[in-house]
C-alpha cells in the first residue's frame, strides 16, 4: 500500500487524496483516464473530486453520462470505461478482467497475435505524425486569428504562407542586371568579371549554409509535423520517406523498427532575424491571452529585456487558462539550434496544466506565428 499522493490531478483515482491506497489499482483508473484522452481529445475533468462539477455529474449519474464527450464514444470503449472509472477501488475492473474484455481482446491491426506487441512500429509511427499535422494554410489561420481571446496590438499580421527557404525564382531573373548581350556570349550568359566572381561565391556559401539548415532541420521528428502538402496520400508518403532517412542516419538496422528520437515535438524552426522571431511569438502569446497583462507599448523594450538576460537561451514565460479555465504555465524557449548556425529552436515547455491542452497552445501559436516558421523542403 502506498501513503504518498502523487500524479496529475485529472489522471489520477479519487482514492489517492485517502491515506492508504493500492497504487496497482488506482493505476487501472489512471489507464482509463488515458484511454478517455485517447478517444475523445479531452480529459474527463479536471480532478476526481466532488468539487468539480464534471466529476460531480459523473457520480449522479453513475457513470451513465448522455451528453458530449461521452456519447461520441463506441459502445464497447464506453462500457470498458465505466468498468475502469469504478470510484470504488475494491470492485474496480482489474487488468487480468481486463484481458478478457471483447472490446479489449479484439483484433488490432498493429498487434502481432503471438507477442501481443505492435507488428508494423513504422507504420503506426507514420500514422501517428500524420496526425499530428500542423496546418499553416490561410484557412486555419484566419480560424485561429478569429477565435483569439484579445485584440492584436500595433502591427498588422501578414496573412500570408509562410516562407520557404528555397527560392524557386530563375537566376536569370535574380541576378538580371548582371546580364548583358555581347558579341560571342548567349544573350542569358554572365559576362566574368570581378563583380561576378564575388557573387558567385557568395551564392556557393549561401547554398552551402542552406544545406546545412536543411541538415539540421530534416534530422528531427519535430519538424515532420509541418510537412505541407494539399493532398494527404502525398503528404503520408513524405513522412514515411523522411522517417526512413532519419533511421538510416541514426544507423537503424531494421527499418521496419524506426529509431526516431526528440525530446519534445512541441517546437519548431526559424531562420529568421531574433528580433522578428520573439515579435511575432509576443504579438500571437498577447492575442491568445497568455502574456497576462502585457500590451503594445512595452513590446520593444521586453525585446530587449530578453535578449539582454541571455542571449543563448532567450526564455518568454507563459501564464494563461486552458479551454476549461484550469491554468496552464510554461515557456517558449528560444536558442540556436546547432553552435555557429542560422538556424534557431522555439520549443514550448509545459511547467502545469493539461498536456493536450498544452499541446492545443502550441499548434495555435505557431498557426499564428508561421511567417517565422521554417517549413523544411519536401
């Protein structure tokens, strides 16, 4: 018997506030919680108490709930659940029960019949980050703009796609004025000369430094998510294809096992200017109500006030309220991904609140912020 509350207050059983619990069987109610998350994209409650008005509706109902988000979900996982969700620890379902369960047992798509393990670990990783898309698109950015909690300050936002490293633009057109029509040169051949010298090697440097923010960037997971493609076949086999390379880089011997690694895949990528960076990170934190009382007119000189605590790691606190009102803490961590690169991290670091929550955060964030997303080449 364990003595010591521990966990996250929306996962954890209600016998955990008690003195004395079983920790095998408060876990049972952990893993339907989770399993609850996984269906519906929300948590049942915000704590097993009868101070919280969803979890006090739960038990007058004894578990036989109509509305949303349970009625969404399939006879058989609702009927699991209200085995699971048993407030009472000593006539909960248990794991061996659990086995024998028709929704639980039945036929899985990824599970191998003999070990019970997943047999295709690629694919579901491919299915997995598929959908965990992250849309840039107009659409989901005037959705996102629309429904911001506080009106934008100053600049106006420029609702435009974000950019792309590489331009697809002709050096011809580029670089016109270096062209000129002369006897026994083709009307589009660059006439040598110092000036031309110059550029060209400027233009084998800036390619080399492309290729390594390229390098940098199609290394992590994390950048996966914003494979950008209208057609989702398309966009499914881009994933697969990157998920292939990163495992034959990090040196996977079976492919059909990906070796994919990242501490979080709550971040993305710019190569913009650090100014422009953190202005676009404030003006979409501000919009979503998450910068407390911030406004317009200090937004300069807090610019300056980042920079100037430490330059390597530049840190904006994150102090709002979820969907439901709970709080949720954290920061947006901004530092150079690799020593001596353009390339900068922006991850999001969750200190309390709801994990999905936290999550929703950061999609509609970075949606507001995609003019300083780097989108990596397909």
């Amino acid at each position: 018997m364990c003595t010591k509350p521990c966990g996250s207050l929306p996962y954890v059983a209600p016998e955990i506030s008690t003195q004395r619990y079983d920790p095998e069987v408060s876990d049972v109610w952990s893993c339907g919680i989770v399993l609850f998350v996984l269906l519906t994209g929300q948590i049942a409650w915000e704590m097993p108490h009868e101070q919280d008005a969803d979890y006090h509706y739960f038990l007058n109902e004894n578990g036989k709930l109509l509305g949303s988000p349970w009625d969404k979900l399939p006879f058989g996982a609702l009927s699991v659940l209200r085995k699971i969700l048993n407030p009472d620890p000593s006539t909960r379902i248990t794991i061996p029960q659990l086995f024998k369960n028709p929704w639980v047992s039945a036929p899985n798509e990824f599970m191998d019949s003999n070990n019970k393990m997943c047999k295709d670990p690629m694919r579901l990783v491919n299915k997995i980050m598929f959908r965990l898309h992250i849309n840039l698109s107009d659409e989901e950015y005037d959705k996102v703009n629309a429904t911001a909690t506080q009106q934008s300050f100053g600049r106006k936002t420029e609702s435009q796609p974000a950019r792309f490293l590489v331009d697809d633009t002709p050096s011809h057109v580029l670089f016109k004025e270096n062209y000129v029509s002369v006897k026994g040169y083709a009307a589009s051949q660059e006439v040598y000369s110092e000036h031309s010298k110059r550029r060209k090697l400027k233009m084998a440097k800036e390619i080399k430094e492309e290729d390594r923010i390229f390098t940098i960037v199609s290394e992590d997971p994390a950048a996966m998510q914003f494979t950008q493609h209208e057609e989702a076949d398309t966009r499914q086999a881009l994933i697969n294809e990157k998920l292939a390379s990163i495992n034959k880089k990090l040196g996977s011997i079976d492919f059909s096992h990906p070796v994919v690694y990242a501490n979080s895949l709550t971040r993305f990528f710019s190569i913009e200017e650090i100014d422009e960076i953190l202005f676009i990170l404030l003006e979409s934190l501000i919009k979503l109500g998450l910068r407390g009382g911030m406004i317009a007119e200090n937004t300069a000189a807090h610019i300056q006030s980042l920079k100037a605590n430490n330059n390597d790691l530049i840190t904006i606190p994150i102090n709002g309220r979820d969907s439901s009102n709970s709080p949720v803490t954290g920061s947006v961590r901004v530092s150079k991904a690799a020593e001596n690169s353009k390339v900068y991290k922006i991850e999001f670091v969750k200190s309390r609140g709801d994990p999905l929550a936290w999550r929703r955060i950061f999609k509609r964030v970075t949606v507001l912020s995609r003019k300083v997303v780097y989108i990596p080449r397909g």
